[in-house]
C-alpha cells in the first residue's frame, strides 16, 4: 500500500519525529518513546518515517534551514523471544563480535555503541536515526545502554525511537526503562471517523455516514483492522444504513484458536458475555451461565484475551475485549446456542429493556404483540431522556412488527430517538428509507429535525413547517408538541429568542408542563428568555424546572440550559458546575448532543477563568464527540475557543487551522456563522491587524443580528468591534456604536459586558485626547471585574489602559499597568500577549537609561518601531500594534534611517538580522 494510505490520520506524528530528528543539529542527541495499542500502526509510521529521511533528508523533510542532510537510519525490532538476551537487540545493530566484547560498565557499553554507531560515517555533523519496533520486547539492558548513549553523548546528533504497545498491568520492566529514558513522546490514537472514510476512499469504497461510524465503533479507529475488513468484504456490505460486520480475518483465528485452548466451562463464559452484548456483573453472567466457581474459567479465558475483566466499587464486571472479538465468537456459535442464551438471560436480567430485547433476539419470528410490548417501553425510555435505549427498542419494535405501516412508524420513531440521542450519523444513514416512506407530520418532524442537527437550517425550516402544515392538533396533540419542540432547536439555533419562547410555550399549551416534550422545551425555553433580555425571568424558570426534570438524562438537559444562561449572566462558578456535570455521557442513556452543547460551553468556561489547557482540553473531547456523532452544528462553537486560545499563544498554524475547522458559511445556522466571525476575529486581533477584525465581524453589524446575537454576555464581539473601529480611526463611528451597545447592557445591569464596552470607550475617549475620561472609563471597568473570576478581561483591561496612558505621554503610569496585564496574560498562557506588553514595556522607555546615550542609538520607541517593520510588518500594521498612528510610525522609521545610515524597509531587516 502507499505512504500515503498507511499514514492517513499520521501526519502530524511524522512530522512531530522529522521535526525532532532534525533539531538534533541544535539540541543534541535525543531519545523518543512512541506509544499505541496494538494495531494503531506504529510499524507504519517508523516505517515511513525512514523512508522520508532517506528520500529527502532532514532539511527537505522539514524545511529547516541549516538542518543537516540525509541521516543513517537503523531500524531493529523487538520479539518476545529475545527478550531475556542480554544486549540481544544490539546484534541487530553492531556486529556480533563487538556486542560479545562489550563490558559490564553501563558508560562503557554506551560509548562503544555510539563509536560503532557512528563510525562508519565520514560526516562528523551526520546524523545517526535508530529505530526500535515493539520495544516493549526488547531486553533492558539494550534499552538502558540506547538511553544511556543518548544521554552521555548529546552532542553525537543520535536519535533512538523506540515504538512499544501501550503498556500492560504488570508494568514490565522494559516499559519502565522507557519511561525514564524518554526525551519526548508521542502519541498515537486511533484513527478518526475522517481518516477511516480516507482510508475508504483511497481503496476506491465510498463509506456512508452511518457506515463508517459503525465500522469505527467495530475496530475502535484502530488502522491494521479498519484497513483488514476493507479489503476482506464484499463492497455490497458497506451499503446498508448499520452493517453487521464481521471480525477480520487475523482477529477471527486468533479467537478460534483461543477458544479452541479453553476447556468447556472457559467456552461457555466467554459465550454467554458475547451473547449479552455489553459489560454485565459476574453474578449475572455466572447465573446465565450456569458456573459455580468462575475463577479458573476466567483467568483461562484471560490470558488468551478473550474476556475484559473490570474491577469497580461494588463489583466485578465481565464484558468481551472489543467487538471484534465478540463477533468471532458468536461466528463461532450455533443459532440454536445463541437462542438459548438469549432466553436464559431474559429470566436473570432485571432491567425490563435488557429482559424484552434478549426475548426478541431469541424468537425467529415476528409477532405484533413483542412489537407494541418494545414500542410501550420505548416510549417510557423516551419520556425519561433515555433515547439511546429508545432507539434500540423503537428499532426492534419495526424489526418484529408484522403490518407495514407500523414497521415505517416504527423506524422513523427509531430515527427520531437516533437523533436525540446524539447518533446524527446512523441516523443520516436512514434518510433515503425515510423519504421513501408516506408522508406524515412525524416523517417530516424527523426530517427536520436531524436536517438542524447536520446545519441546514433551510431545510430544516421547510421540513418543519411542512410538519406543523400536515400535524391535525386537536387529534395529535403529542405529535404537535415534538413539532413545536424541533422548532424550539430550529429557533436557537437561529438565535431568534422571541420565536423560540412562543413554540416551547405552545408545546407546554399542548400536552401540559410536565410532559416530556414539554420539559425539553422548557429547558431550552430559559435561553430564548435570556436572548431576549428577560434574564430575571429566564433564571427563574430554570428554578421552577427541576421539580418537573429531576436527575438523569432529563436533568442533563436543564443544568446544560441552566449552565449555558449562568455563564452569560456572569455566575461562572455556578455555570463550570453545572457544565461539567452536563458534559458528561454516563447518563441514564443521556444524550450524545446535549452532552456537545455542555463541552462547547464549559471550554468558554475555562477560557473565561484562564484555565486555557482545560478549555483546549474539552474542546479536545468535543471534538472527537462530533466527530463520533457528526453533529455538524456545534463544531464552530467548539473551535471558537481553540482558535482564540492558540491566537493569544502565538501558536499561528494551530489558529488558522482551528478556525478553518470551524468556518461557516451565509447559508448556514447563525449559532455556527458568529462563533465562527468571533474565531476570525480573534486571530486577526492577536495578529494587530485590525482592518481584518471589522472585515470578521461585519456581518454581526447586519439586522439579522441586532437582538439576540447582541444580547450582553452570550456572544463578546461589540467591545473587539468598537475597539477595531478606534485603532483603526473611525472614532465617530465607533461612538455611535458603542452607545446602542452601552444603552442596552446598562438596562441588563450586565457588568462583564459593561466593562468591556468601557475598556472600548476608554480607548475612544484616548484617542480622542480626554485622558481624563479614559481614565474613568477604564477605572471603571477594572471595578466591575474585581469581583469576577475573569482573567483574561482583566489583563485585556489593564493592556488598553496602559497603551492610551502611554500615547498621552504618562509612561510611568502606563509601564505599571501593562506590567499588570504583562502578569495576567502571563499566568494564562498567552504569550502573543505577553511579547506585546513587552514591546509596550520597552517602547515606553521607562526603567532605559537615557543618560549619555549617543546621538545615533534608537529610542525605546524607534526600537520597537524598528524591531516589528524589520519582520516584515507594514507602517499601518505597526501603527496598530504600537497603538500609534500611522504619522508617527513614518517619523520613528525616518529617524531610524537617518541613525542606522540606510535607506530601505530591506536594508533594516538585514541589520536587525546581524544584531
């Protein structure tokens, strides 16, 4: 297969060891430990990673200047055989002769490897790339002498990269070794949803969405599988909305043979787990089973990897390793064992959901009164949130329906719980079924609703409204209530608050408040409240719903609302609480997209209170969350955060990146289209360049987002546009801005909204010459964030402070607050920032001595003139980073000419560049 077929989703780890291969020129020899389960693809990747130091060398692999040239590369490989050797991997890299002349002496061993390693090399600054696969099985004494090569001889340019499964429970030793001997790590996951359907495309298969998140949840993302089952079944099978895959090949030996090793209590364990289909106590399966004294079956079954065993508080529990494995062993069982399992199971499970789908799985046959049993139960599991298990019951109940039209209600009631739970893939997967079926409000609810999920709001509104078109109320009351309940969805995501308030009331007029239908629109109600200003109420109905919600996946819903609303009314310690217990997925069957709404609101959360690695962290799982379930709509929200966290770091690559991720476009939701403008705009901020801040943020100036989207608190754009509009000298624009913004936080009562449109007033007022009323408005601002756990604010506070003091000719006053902002920004990471208020610091000259100075040395300010056009920055773009204008650019740069004795913007970058 091609570089380019083993390494889909490997990019970044290739180019994270070509990159430390490379710095060796400049940080010395070096030791890497590369991580990953079992078929993650490690081979590959050292595989690869040869093969490009050899093609191109270092400097043409990673485009470093002055990188050395094309390394030796040694690859050796571990097996378990040899792993008691002394020194054995050695022979596979100096001769054998020398490795027998070895001493004992650790130093003396590493001295000699490094000799013969790099001996046959003419090329003293050549480097030396040993690469090691399944370290794990490599003696310790090889590994302790590599590591020891590497730390006594630094500047030897050798690379050891020792690749290793992820390491077992009883903690080997050759993993230990590895862990103190690694310089760097490097992670590898398994493969996303988007790299599996590459890895698809580039074998000519083109994947559904409901396909290729199956096949991800059967292999676990891991490439040796995924690439297996690729090639081994027929492309028919890739066609149907949840294929019912097989093991690959390798997997399905591998168990046979295991199963073949067991003796028949093993077997029959293993098979009854298998049969269960998810993780259950061991009394359970031991009942089913029919074992008295399960421990020597268990650790048979164990050692040959054919039972995961898990220790918690109250139990020990019992599930197959992965389902790959639990194929390969129902493949291997007789229907008529399959069948009696299942029965069995049904009279020892409780749970009436577990005990009615085993009694399905066991019946051959179809039969109407299962069906309406699987569609009652489902319906309850629904009204209590429970929509994962809805949509496994409301899928049965059509599997065992007998009439047609009840099998098609069935599976769009399936679809709508897919949906709800947060499965917009499988559920994808059933649209054309769905469209093909008679047309009714309910088919077209569905429609519309899984078309919000996805981000297409025009359809979704044409499906809806064709919904409430067909709904006869007075006799589908129920139906009426989803309805109005996908419009609730529609409307937020719209950030229309007032229509949003008028469908969930409508759905409470329908089918009372303690509906379940109702309550979910009740929980989103709160927001649409908040949009519209009507805080105190919103908060208020928020209190009122936890007697109707309670806890489980219900209250999921209502602390996620709650949360969303207490941020953007400033109570952010209560909002973390009530996120992070949202953002969790171990519900009751909760739901996958309440739980995206809860991430995406938390990483706010935590940029908010400066802990920035716990916002990119959660950004992180979001991730990953929507790329399990494809729920399009919330990526913009995610990747807000990440964009404006890597924009403040300086991390440039990382933030346009993010921000691509989360672009949208004019046709899509306004809840992706403004977080979206808000991550452009961060960049370009970070970046000074503030032309391209009003270019991000102009199309929040439009109609459409006069009410809601402007609402203080829920999305901070009007004080980064104000600001834009003075640096950028539009000074009577941005006061007629700032005040429709400032009339209405002051009727909110709004204070972090407030302080920063005092912050964007400060500046104004600044630029305008009454310093006197800048320093009221910033004074102020810093009083209304006092008592707020807002960091970040308040370093951006003290930053425009300091910048007006310091344009006013009041340096002193200026170094101690951009010193303070200089500490703020510090303590959260945001070194872009951080450099700023440096070049603030110096450019105000205050701690320079300026006495004796010669005529020819620059200023303070000529220096930070100097320094930025030297990297290449425009007049206007250092006037914008400076916070000067353009004119007094033009004269520092005049004066630094006439000083330095050159004459072009060319001739500065080339003596900044000796300096």
């Amino acid at each position: 297969m091609s570089e380019r077929a083993l390494l889909v989703g490997r990019g970044g780890q290739l180019n994270r060891l070509v990159a430390v291969v490379s710095g060796m020129s400049e940080h010395g020899s070096v030791f890497v430990v590369v991580d990953g389960p079992e078929g993650v693809g490690r081979t590959a990747l050292l595989d690869a990673l040869a093969e490009r130091l050899k093609a191109t060398g270092v400097s043409e692999a990673t485009g470093v200047s002055g990188a050395t040239g094309s390394p030796r590369v040694l690859q050796v490989r571990g097996v378990p055989w040899e792993s008691s050797i002394p020194l054995g991997i050695l022979g596979q890299l100096v001769s054998d002769g020398e490795v027998r002349a070895l001493s004992g002496d650790q130093a003396a061993t590493a001295s000699r490897i490094v000799s013969s390693l790099l001996e046959p090399s003419e090329d003293r600054s050549q480097s030396t790339v040993v690469l090691v696969d399944d370290a794990q099985d490599v003696d310790p004494g090889s590994l302790r002498a590599l590591a020891t090569a590497v730390r006594h001889n630094r500047g030897a340019r050798l690379a050891v990269i020792c690749a290793r499964r992820q390491r077992p429970a009883g903690d080997a030793e050759a993993h230990q070794v590895l862990d103190v001997a690694a310089d760097h790590r490097v992670s590898m996951a398994p493969l996303s949803i988007a790299s599996i359907a590459e890895l698809a495309e580039l074998r000519g298969i083109a994947l559904s969405a409901s396909s290729v998140g199956e096949l991800a949840r059967h292999t676990g993302g891991l490439p040796k599988h995924v690439s297996a089952l690729l090639d081994e079944l027929p492309r028919e099978v890739w066609r149907g909305v949840r294929p019912q895959l097989p093991p690959p090949g390798f997997v399905d030996e591998t168990v046979r043979a295991g199963l073949a090793e067991c003796d028949t209590l093993a077997r029959r364990l293993v098979q009854t787990i298998a049969v269960l289909g998810s993780a259950q106590p061991l009394p359970i399966v031991c009942s089913i089973a029919n074992i008295e004294d399960p421990w020597t079956a268990i650790d048979a079954a164990e050692r040959r990897d054919l039972v995961a065993v898990q220790h918690n508080s109250s139990a020990v529990v019992l599930d197959a390793p992965d389902p790959m494995v639990r194929a390969a062993i129902l493949a291997t069982m007789s229907r008529s064992l399959r069948a009696q399992l299942h029965r069995e199971a049904a009279l020892v499970l409780t749970d009436r959901a577990d005990v009615l789908t085993h009694v399905a799985a066991a019946d051959p046959l179809p039969g109407a009164e299962m069906s309406e049993q699987l569609a009652d139960l489902a319906g309850e599991r629904s009204a209590r949130g429970q929509w994962a298990t809805a949509a496994q019951l409301f899928e049965l109940s059509s599997r065992t329906a007998v009439e047609p039209t009840r099998r098609d209600d069935m599976i769009i009631r399936a679809v709508d719980a897919l949906i709800g739970a947060g499965d917009v893939r499988t559920a994808a997967g059933h649209i054309a079924e769905i469209e093909s079926l008679r047309e009714t409000p309910m088919r077209n609810a569905v429609l519309g609703y899984l078309a919000i999920l996805r981000g297409r709001p025009h359809e979704a509104d044409a499906r809806l409204a064709r919904a409430w078109q067909l709904v006869r109320i007075e006799h589908e009351p129920e139906i009426a209530a989803v309805i109005c309940h996908r419009q609730v969805l529609h409307n937020l995501a719209r950030c229309d608050g007032a229509a949003l308030v008028e469908w969930a009331d409508r759905a409470v007029e329908l089918v009372g408040a303690d509906h379940a239908t109702a309550v979910e629109a009740q929980a989103i109600r709160g927001l649409g409240l908040g949009g519209t200003g009507r805080v105190a109420e919103a908060l208020e109905s928020y209190r009122d719903l936890w007697g109707h919600a309670g806890t489980g996946a219900v209250g999921q819903r209502v602390q996620m609302g709650a949360g969303w609303l207490h941020l953007a009314t400033d109570h952010v310690e209560l909002a973390r609480a009530e996120l992070e217990s949202a953002s969790r997925t171990d519900f009751l069957g909760g739901s996958t997209r309440i739980s995206l709404w809860a991430l995406a609101w938390l990483a706010r959360t935590y940029f908010a209170t400066g802990d920035w690695d716990a916002a990119l962290r959660t950004v992180g799982e979001g991730a990953e969350l929507v790329d399990r379930s494809g729920a399009a709509l919330i990526v913009p929200l995610l990747q807000w955060t990440a964009t404006q966290i890597h924009a403040l770091r300086g991390d440039w690559e990382l933030a346009v990146d993010s921000a691509r991720r989360g672009d949208a476009g004019a046709r899509d939701y306004e809840i992706m289209r403004v977080p979206a403008a808000l991550a452009h705009a961060a960049v370009a901020e970070a970046r000074a360049d503030y032309s391209a801040v009003l270019r991000a943020l102009a199309p929040l100036t439009e109609p459409w987002a006069r009410y809601d989207v402007s609402e203080p608190g829920f999305w901070p754009w009007a004080d980064v546009y104000a600001n834009a509009l003075v640096v950028e000298g539009r000074l009577q624009e941005a006061g007629e801005f700032l005040a429709e913004h400032e009339e209405r936080v002051a009727a909110r009562g709004h204070k972090s909204g407030a302080a920063r449109l005092a912050c964007a007033r400060g500046r104004l007022h600044g630029a305008l010459g009454d310093l006197e009323s800048a320093r009221a408005s910033f004074d102020y601002a810093l009083a209304l964030l006092a008592p707020l756990p807002l960091v970040y604010d308040r370093a951006r506070v003290n930053f425009a402070y300091g910048q007006t003091l310091r344009r006013a000719g009041k340096r002193r006053e200026a170094d101690s607050l951009i010193s303070a902002a200089r500490d703020g920004y510090l303590s959260i990471g945001a070194t872009a920032y951080v450099r700023r208020c440096d070049r603030e610091l110096k450019a105000g000259g205050v701690h320079a001595v300026l006495k004796d100075r010669a005529s020819d040395t620059l200023t303070p300010q000529e220096e930070a003139v100097a320094g930025l056009v030297a990297t290449g920055m425009t007049n206007r773009e250092v006037a914008a980073e400076l916070f000067l204008s353009v004119k007094t650019v033009q004269f520092h740069l005049t004066r630094v000419y006439a000083k330095l004795g050159i004459r072009s913007r060319a001739e500065l970058a080339a003596a900044k560049g000796r300096e």
